[in-house]
C-alpha cells in the first residue's frame, strides 16, 4: 500500500516520538540494572552501569537544550526585509490570485533575501495543530534571473505547502531532525547510542520520503497556477541561477573580501544583475545540460529532472500566455529595495571599503595576482639557486628548457598534462603583475569573464598566448620579444 503524504507526515511525527520513548526506555532499562547491581553488592558492575545510565541522561539532555537553544536564537531575528504591499503592489496582486487558485491563506509577510531560493514558514502551536503568522522569503537572485510568469509558479508552488498544511508539520519535522541528529552525536560511543542510530536511521528516511512527497504536491499546483511550460522552465532554470549565484559570489565578491574590499549596497545585487546579462551564452550552454537526475534515499526534494518528467502528467492550467517580463518589475525601486536586502543580510565587519565594482577589482584582483606571482617566483628562485627572482629570469630558466622541472615543482605529483597547465597558468600570472608594475597596463574587470589587463589605449594585452609562447623552448624569444615591445620589460641591450 502506498502511504499518502499525510500518513507518511503523521507516520514521521509517531516516529519521532518513538525515539526519545525508546532513548527514554532503554536507560529506564540501565537505571534498572543499576539499582539490581547495587542491592545484591556487585560494586564494580553498578558502578559501570551508573556511569552509563549517567552519561545517557546526560547526552539527551544536553542534545535537547542545545536545539532548543538553536531555536530560539534563530527566532530572534527574521530574515531579510519586509516587502510591504506598498513596495511590491504586482507581486502581492499575483499572490492574492495564486493563493485563491490553490485555496489557501495569503501569506502574513513577503521577505526579500539574498538567496537563490524561495521558502514558506508559519508560527504553529500544539504540534502543528493550529496555524499561525505565515512568512515567505523570497531571494533577489530569483527575482533578477526569473521572469514574472516563473516567479508565479515559484509563488504557486511555496503557496502550496500552506495549501496542503505541509508548513504545519515544517517546525516539528525539521526540530525533530536536528534532535534526532544531536542525540545519536552525543550517544554515539556507548550502547544506547547504538541502538538509537539503527532507529535514527529509519526516522531519517521517512522524514525524507515525507519531505520529497510534498515537493510534488506543491508542484502540482504550481503547474495549476502558471502552465505546465512555464513551471517546468522555472524548475529547469534554478541550477543555472545557482551555478550563476556560485559564479558571483565566488569570482567576484569573495575576492574581493579576502583582501579587505565589498561592493556598495547598490552594488552588491547589481553586479549579479550585470553578470547575467554578459554571460547570456554561457548560461545558454547550462540550460541546454540535461537537469540533475540522481536521487538519494536520504534527499528532502526529488531530483528536477524527476519532478520535470512528473508534471507531465499533471493537469494543465492552459495559460496562452508567458508573462515574460523580467522578475524585477513586480517589485517598484527594485535597485533601491535590493541595496536595503543588503544592508540587513550582510555586516561586513573588518571590511575597511566599500567600493564600485571598477577599483575593487582592479585592487582585489592585483593583490590576488600579486600574492600568486610572488609565491611562483619563490619557486622560480629555489630552482635557480638565487636569493630571488623576477620575469627575467624566468625567461632565462624556460629558454634553457627548465619548463618540465618548474612545472614539477610547482605541481608536485599532478598528471604531467594537468601540472603543465597550471605552469601556464603561473606564468601567464607573472607576465600580467609585471604589466601592471611597469605600467604597461591595467587591471579591467569583466562581467563576462576573468578580469583582463589592458593597455593605456585600452586595447586588451593577451598575455595568455604569450604565456603560451613562453611554455616552449623555441617560443622563448618570440615572448620575450612581445613583453619587450609592449613595454612590459626593458628592451635587451646586444652585445
């Protein structure tokens, strides 16, 4: 018999129940053996059993007042920043007609965050039973990469967990997972420990199984509200925002910070913003990937391509139209609404400036470079046996055919074709600091790709093929020849 999602919900809240009646249990059990142990004299045995029982109690106690200390810290402070009705009037009207079309309660409040995602909460009491203030948080990324019609079905299907009461059992199922999680952490090394890992193990999977349940529900509706075409293109479009998102904060904001840089608050959202619109081919190339089809018994969602092969057989509102606006429009000052999202979300504490994206990447991305460079040319000095070295002489050590042995000091043990690469890579890299240093060129950043060093004519230096020249014996002179003639090196006297 197949478990509805309701049973398999109740069937997880029993289950969790049932685990801390036999945690409970099990040192009932050892305290009773204790107490035999002590009245007919076995010292040593009562004593082991005691310290059991002791650290049992112990390790349950402490797991649950550390959830519930978890829990009340992260209730102390919401989220992101309110989106009043007044900031978003086109987004709340859409969510006054999805919420009708899956026959639920608006929700209390719409809060902006700064992820690529979209989540539903409610305050309940008496374990779900009654509902209480609804929330839902709603990431910019989302807003700036979907268009109106997949922000719809977005709202459609976090509406639908309401629509289905499945945020009546959220706060139960995902404490009682943290509970269960702590508990067999702080038990693990005695033999209560054991025996609760074997029953944390099936409490696990039917939490996951609920969980993936309810995903589909809430899609089915979701294709009810915006049309089967446009819901299943929201779903296949939020591994590439992610990956874009990854791309981001990774390429251009972390950088920035490990070296004491953080874009404006008008422009933290609006670099993302640029980014997608320069890299339109690249994610052209990450829409047309297959969509992640691997599923683990212990995942909360079914795989996209699952649930995109699942609405095919759900029942289609007709929608004739796409609303293909972008996303952005459903909120007024989107610019500005999104600048205050960061000013919440991030503090950026030791941060000393905050810049527009131009200097902090051409700072950032010098002192990353530079860092790099001077690290390579250590090697370059071991190698040739001298107290430094500079671009010089790295060219004298890959004119007399030291490329291989730098390449394997510089990538010890890596695949030769692998640790030539990252040779390239290092040379190309100290090819572009002394550019900068000479004042042959200048850090300039690009949304579409790597930063580049341009000339004071603002012609773009491709360092990357003299890099490339320079990997080879006979290709030497040519390079060394390019960098003299752009002025990156002082011109060799004959003779």
């Amino acid at each position: 018999m197949t478990l509805t999602t309701p049973l398999r919900a109740a069937l997880s809240v029993v289950l969790l129940a049932g685990f801390y009646v036999l945690a409970l249990g099990l040192i009932g059990v050892l305290g009773g053996l204790t107490f035999v142990a002590v009245t007919e004299g076995r010292v040593g045995p009562a004593l082991q059993l005691g310290v059991l029982t002791l650290v049992s109690v112990t390790g349950v106690v402490l797991a649950l007042v550390r959830v519930t200390r978890a829990a009340r810290a992260a209730g102390r402070g919401e989220a992101g920043i309110l989106l009043t009705r007044q900031d978003a009037p086109e987004l709340w009207r859409h969510l006054h007609e999805v919420a009708r079309i899956v026959r639920t309660r608006m929700p209390d409040e719409v809060r902006l965050v700064p992820e690529v995602n979209a989540a539903v909460s409610e305050d309940t009491r008496f374990l779900g039973l009654v509902g209480g203030r609804r929330r839902l948080y709603l990431g910019v990324p989302l807003l700036q990469g979907l268009t109106v019609g997949q922000v719809r079905s977005v709202l459609a299907h976090e509406l639908g967990h309401y629509s289905s009461a499945h945020t009546r059992l959220a706060p139960v199922a995902y404490r009682g997972r943290e509970a269960v999680l702590a508990t067999v952490a702080e038990l693990h090394d005695n033999v209560v420990g054991k025996v609760l890992e074997r029953y944390a193990y099936l409490y696990l999977l039917v939490s996951a199984a609920v969980s993936r349940s309810q995903e589909l529900e809430a899609d089915r509706l979701s294709v009810a509200a915006a049309g089967r075409d446009v819901a299943q293109g929201a779903l296949r479009e939020l591994p590439v925002l992610d990956a874009a998102w990854d791309t981001y904060l990774g390429q251009y904001v972390s950088i920035g910070l490990r070296h004491g840089y953080a874009p404006t608050s008008a422009g933290f959202f609006a670099g993302f913003g640029a980014m997608l619109a320069a890299r339109t081919e690249e994610l052209g190339r990450l829409r047309t990937q297959a969509p992640l089809a691997r599923q683990s018994r212990w995942d909360s969602h079914p795989p996209i391509a699952a649930r995109v092969e699942a609405m095919e057989a759900m029942p289609d509102a007709g929608f004739a139209v796409h609303d293909t606006r972008p996303a952005t429009r459903l909120v007024a000052g989107f610019d500005r609404v999104a600048a205050t999202v960061v000013d919440a979300a991030f503090e950026f504490r030791g941060v000393p400036q905050r810049l527009e994206w131009a200097p902090l990447v051409a700072l950032s991305v010098g002192k990353h470079t530079e860092e790099v460079a001077a690290g390579f040319l250590e090697t370059v000095a071991r190698l040739a046996q001298r107290p430094s070295a500079d671009v010089p002489l790295l060219l004298d050590l890959l004119t007399a055919g030291w490329f291989a042995e730098l390449a394997r000091a510089v990538a010890p043990g890596e695949p030769a074709e692998e640790a030539a690469d990252h040779t390239r890579y290092l040379i190309r890299t100290a090819f572009q600091v002394e550019a900068v240093r000479s004042g042959a060129g200048t850090w300039q950043g690009s949304w579409a790709g790597p930063a580049m060093v341009v000339a004071p004519n603002g012609a773009v230096l491709d360092i990357a093929q003299v890099a490339e020249l320079a990997s080879t014996t006979q290709g030497v002179p040519a390079a060394r020849k390019w960098l003299e003639a752009a002025g990156v090196l002082a011109p060799t006297i004959a003779g």
